[in-house]
C-alpha cells in the first residue's frame, strides 16, 4: 500500500498545470459560472484541465500570468453563445530552458484535441505571448488571432521602475497577506484612482476574485512565469504572421502595454489596434461587455473568410 506521501507526489506529477482553488466559484456572479465545465486532456508528463463552452467556431483562450484559465470566466458564458470556447491552464512544471517550447506542445495537445483544425486563438498578457509563438509555430492551425494587453518583448523605461519593482510589489503583498478588510479597503481605493491594473470598472466581484486569485499562486510560480515573460521576443518574427490580427487593450493601460499595443499593430501585417474605454489590465474582467462584443463582431466574418 502506498503511504499517503507517495499518494501525493504521484498526484503531483500527474498534474502537470497548476489549478487554482476551487473555492475561486464563490467569488464570482452566478452568471459568470453558466456553462462553465472542466475535464482534462492529457500531456507529456502529466495532464491539464480545459473548460469547454458552447458551440460553433472554436476560440483557444490563453490565460495570463500565473496561468490559470479561469481568468477568462467573465467572457466565457457570452463567448460560447457564439463560439466553442476552449480556456486551458498552462503547464507549471517541467522542460527547463525549453519552457516556452513546452507550453508549446502543451498547446497542440489540446489544440487537437479540443478544437482540430483551424481556431481563432486569443491570448491575454503572457497568454498574448504564447499564442503569437503558436500563430508562428503553426500558422495554419490559427485563423485568427487576438493579442490583448500583451507585448513582442518586455521592456522597463527608466519613469516605469517604481511602478514595476515598487508599487506592483507593494500591492500583491497587500492583497496576498493583509486581513481580508484590510485588503479589500487598499483595493478599493487602487481601483478608485487606477492604480496598478486595476480601474474604476472593477467592482467588489472583480476585487475579490483578483485578490483570491493573489493570494493562491504559488510564489515560485510567479518567479518562473516572470522569467519566461523575460524570455519572450518576438519582434524579428511578428512579420511571418499572415492570420487575421486583432490587438486589444484597456483605455487606462500602464505605457508599457500602452507602447507594446502599438509595437504589435505596427510589427504584425495587416493587424488593427482597438481600445476598451475606461478600463486597464484587468480589462478581460472589468471590461468583459466591450471585449465580448468586439470578438463577436470581428470574429466571424475572419473564420469564414
């Protein structure tokens, strides 16, 4: 019989993504959760869990840092009236130096799975990195792409250091280890002044679901995933994609998404540049009306062409 240690440690070897808490449901709306249902798809080394919505053309949905696709839950129920929404959490361990090929081949296990063929595929933050690295790597398997609030390459200008290794620190220290009031209070008042990635738009639900999601990641995690944000520069390749492309960001980004918007439209041929009004970062959660039918008006007629 095995001991519960060892129960353990193949549980996390066969887990090859990191999955965020179940208990995330009883922060958000009710309406967010309609359709909303998981199953896994194995991988090399383990497997992952993919959320699978609704019917018609498939949509890949790559989520931000730390990787957990239950960052798209506030578009998901909407998305799916129209398309086959397939969200996917990204891989957490393994690979080394070929992190970005891995997550790669992740990709295509559940490309193939989930959504054979050609798919609009959309990326948020890091996930905007990872599916301009697949529109390169397969480009007949992408019909369309979008890249939200995401960069060809990171970049820190001299005016954007506090912000980057002061504020940002300051705040998930806030949100992860202060008392839940505490927290909520500091949140409220970044989101009142568009502070970080919050915005005006984020109401108590957007708070409180950003603030569990902080305080689940795994610290280690976060360092990795950073490091491969580092990693990432596709700025002498963005001109091989020859896919539909749709660049999107938030009114109130900080200049560092705000520039790399710009750097995109103009590196990807033929790609169009549109802002959500009044919203930041978090625009995929606070913004979800007007990113939810930005996609429902340019989508379809980029997958039937």
């Amino acid at each position: 019989m095995r001991s519960g240690a060892s129960r353990g440690a193949a549980r996390a070897a066969r887990l090859a993504t990191a999955r965020l808490d179940p208990a995330w449901r009883r922060c958000v709306p009710r309406a967010w959760l309609e359709g909303w249902r998981t199953e896994s798809c194995p991988l090399e080394g383990g497997e992952t869990e993919v959320a699978r919505l609704g019917e018609g053309p498939p949509l890949l949905l790559l989520p931000p840092l730390p990787g957990w696709k239950e960052a798209w839950i506030a578009c998901a129920a909407r998305l799916a009236r129209r398309f086959r929404v397939v969200a996917v959490d990204l891989r957490a361990c393994g690979h080394g130096a070929r992190a970005w090929e891995g997550l790669l081949d992740d990709l295509e296990r559940v490309a193939d799975a989930f959504a054979p063929g050609r798919a609009a595929v959309m990326g948020h933050s890091l996930g905007g990195a990872l599916a301009q690295r697949w529109a390169l790597r397969r480009p007949g398997r992408v019909a369309a792409l979008v890249l939200s609030s995401t960069f060809a390459r990171v970049t820190t200008r001299p005016g954007d250091r506090w912000a980057r290794f002061g504020e940002q620190p300051l705040v998930l220290a806030s949100q992860r280890w202060l008392p839940q009031r505490a927290a909520f209070a500091i949140a409220r008042r970044l989101a009142a002044r568009g502070a970080w990635v919050y915005d005006r738009a984020c109401d108590d639900d957007v708070l409180r679901f950003v603030r569990f999601g902080i305080r689940c990641a795994p610290l280690r995690l976060a360092a990795e995933r950073v490091r491969l944000a580092l990693e990432h520069d596709t700025r002498g390749e963005l001109s091989a994609i020859a896919c539909p492309t749709l660049v999107v960001r938030g009114e109130r980004e900080g200049r560092f998404i705000r520039e790399s918007a710009e750097e995109l439209a103009r590196l990807v041929p033929g790609a169009e540049l549109r802002i959500s009004p009044g919203v930041g970062h978090l625009h995929l959660l606070s913004g979800a009306d007007w990113l939810c039918a930005t996609l429902e008006e340019w989508l379809p007629a980029r997958l039937t062409a």
